[in-house]
C-alpha cells in the first residue's frame, strides 16, 4: 500500500497559512476562573521550502500555535490551509493523510524504548501498511541520513540525547512529509550536539525542500538555520518578518529583550567598563578614562570592512583610532553588530564623527 500523496494544487508544496487563529480553552463553571487565551487573533504565513522559528518566553502559546498546524490542538476560530487548501475541520481518514503529511520532532524524543531504532523508525510506515520493501528502504536510507545506520539494532537506552533526536528526525522523515514540526527539539541538548542537530535539519530543508517550523526559547537557534522569525507574546505574534531585519532593528520590547539576553554586553557596556580600567602589569591597556568613545553601529543594511573602516578614521583624525571591541555577526549574510573604538586625547573628533556618520548606520559617541 502506498503513501497518499497530497492533492495538486496552484500552492507551493509545504505552505501553511493561519488565518485569525484562535485558541481558548474553557474551564470548569464551577472553578470561577476565567477563559485561558492561547492563542488570539493570528495570522501567519510559512512559504514552502523555508524554515521559519516562532520564539518567545514560556507559556507565551508557541507550542500551542505549533500542534494546531496537525490538529493536535484545534483551534477555536480561525483556518489553517495547508497548500491552499483549509484542514481546520478535517476528521476521520482526511486528518489521517494530513498527519501523514507533516512530520513532528518532539523535545524529549518519544522513542518506544523496547524497540530498536530501526524498528522506532520503521512504526509508522507498518501502521500505514507499506510494502515491508519499500519500508525497509526508506528506513535504511534515512538512517544513513542522520548518521546512524550503524546503530539500527540499538535501544533507545544504549543511545546519546542527540543520537535519540536524530532516530526522532528520522522516523518524523519516513513518511516523507513536505513539513517538519520542531518542539524545542534542541533545548535538552549540549551546544555541540545542538549545532549538529541544527545542521541535520539544515541539510534537510535544502536538500528535501522540507518545510520547517521550530518551536524554540533560543535566539541563537533562531540566527542559525532560520530565514524568518516570529516572535510570540501572550499568544499573539508581535514580531515578524526576515531574521536579519527582525534582529538589526526589533520593535517589539519582547524582541529587544530576548535579543538583550542572547548578544554579549552592549557596547555601551563594554566602552564604559573599559575606560574604568587601569592598566595592569603585562597588559597594554591605554587609559582613556579621559578620552571619548565612538560606538560604531551597524543593522545589516550596508557592507561592513572593519580594515577599511579603521584606515578611513586613522586618515580624518592623523593618528591610530583604537580597537575597543567588536562585535560583528553575520545574520542571513547581513553583517551586523558595533564597533567600539577609542578617540585620541584631547582630538577635536568632529571630522572623525562626521566621516563615521557616512560608514555606520547609527554613531553615538560617550
């Protein structure tokens, strides 16, 4: 028997839409309390063949936003079409072959730990009745993929945290869904083994055309592998738009805090605890305490040469501006993030502010 496939349609294969999703779940009469709001009002959009992350602090309803997309949760109000076709209401056979067509990775892996991994993977094509050939292909194929065809007759038990995600990445894949769910599938890993199941996924984006929506707290996973982002804040998406700009310019108090806590010290920070330091013994730090500090600014818009830049200032101001700190990050290819630099005693700095002006998007000098 083999796989239903998903009908034609003029949609890109692996787009989801949420139009004015709702999520309210009742309670009991008696209990007094009022409605929780889930989700209010969303509206959304993940084009096929991408990898978009919703973001936001706990309990803010990204998981719940997350398990609507294959009805796991349904929503109050609203639709979700999937391919242009809307699946709010579909039961029976119809959610079936919908579920079939989006996979999920869940953060504590949900293995069946008397089975091996070959036989975790293997489950749900034996549930849809395929052919054992073709099951037993697909299976081995995959296993290859996450690396870990060398470990098909292991246990759950005998394998690593990120060797339990990639057998869960796997079996999400086995019924070759054009949209992969990721619920925090990195939050209970170390950071090596984070980044190798970011590349994993990464690698299966582009090579499959698989759709990714991930579910995450991590703005760093979010800079890695995503092209777009949406921050979600008491169940409404408050930011949203391409990474790179969403980072360089955040407009919402919640982006400006989880990026906040997710870049290191602000240059401001790290301009001012310098100048308080003095010199120690081994260390050629120069005092500045009495010189000023230009904060060089950039938001991705234009090209960064840090070398360039260094020379251009040196040339205004005749002597050598010095390198307090820097911190550029190539987000999506738009590089970003701010140079520190230390002005000359006693410098009238006006042409070297005035040139910095024409270099940076933003300059502030304290």
């Amino acid at each position: 028997m083999a796989l239903l496939t998903p009908p034609e349609t003029s949609q890109a294969r692996g787009s989801v839409v949420f139009e004015s999703i709702s999520k309210v779940y009742p309670v009991k009469k008696r209990s007094g309390a009022a409605p929780v709001h889930a989700l209010t009002d969303i509206s959304l959009e993940l084009p096929a063949g991408q990898i978009t992350g919703v973001i936001g602090r706990s309990g803010a309803g990204k998981s719940t936003l997350l398990r609507t997309v294959n009805l796991l949760e349904r929503p109050t109000s609203g639709r979700i079409l999937l391919d242009g076709e809307d699946i709010t209401q579909v039961q029976g056979n119809a959610l079936r072959d919908v579920r079939r067509r989006i996979g999920m990775v869940f953060q504590h892996f949900s293995l069946m730990s008397s089975k091996t991994v070959w036989e975790n993977v293997r489950l749900p094509l034996l549930l849809a009745g395929v052919d054992e050939a073709i099951a037993d292909q697909r299976v081995a194929e995959l296993l290859e993929l996450v690396g870990l065809e060398h470990r098909a007759s292991a246990y759950p038990a005998q394998l690593s945290g990120g060797q339990k995600q990639r057998v869960g990445i796997a079996r999400a894949l086995v019924q070759e869904p054009e949209i992969l769910l990721s619920d925090e599938a990195t939050s209970a890993l170390d950071p090596e083994t984070t980044r190798s199941i970011l590349d994993l996924m990464r690698t299966i984006n582009r090579e499959r055309g698989v759709t990714i929506l991930l579910i995450t707290h991590e703005m760093g996973v979010i800079q890695e592998i995503c092209d777009q982002v949406a921050v979600i804040d008491g169940g409404k998406v408050v930011e949203h738009g391409p990474v790179w700009q969403v980072f360089s310019n955040p407009e919402h108090a919640t982006t400006v805090s989880l990026l906040e806590s997710f870049r290191r010290s602000s240059p401001r920070e790290i301009a001012r605890s310098l100048a308080a330091i003095r010199p120690a013994a081994g260390l050629h730090i120069e005092d500045s305490r009495q010189g000023e500090h230009l904060i060089l600014r950039f938001d991705g818009t234009r090209a960064v040469d840090v070398s360039r830049i260094g020379e251009t200032l040196r040339s205004a101001s005749g002597e050598p501006l010095r390198l307090v700190a820097s911190n550029i990050t190539p987000v999506q290819g738009h590089p970003q993030g701010h140079l520190v630099l230390a002005l000359p005693h006693g410098e009238d700095s006006s042409a070297v502010r005035l040139l910095a002006a024409q270099l940076a998007d933003t300059v502030e000098v304290i």
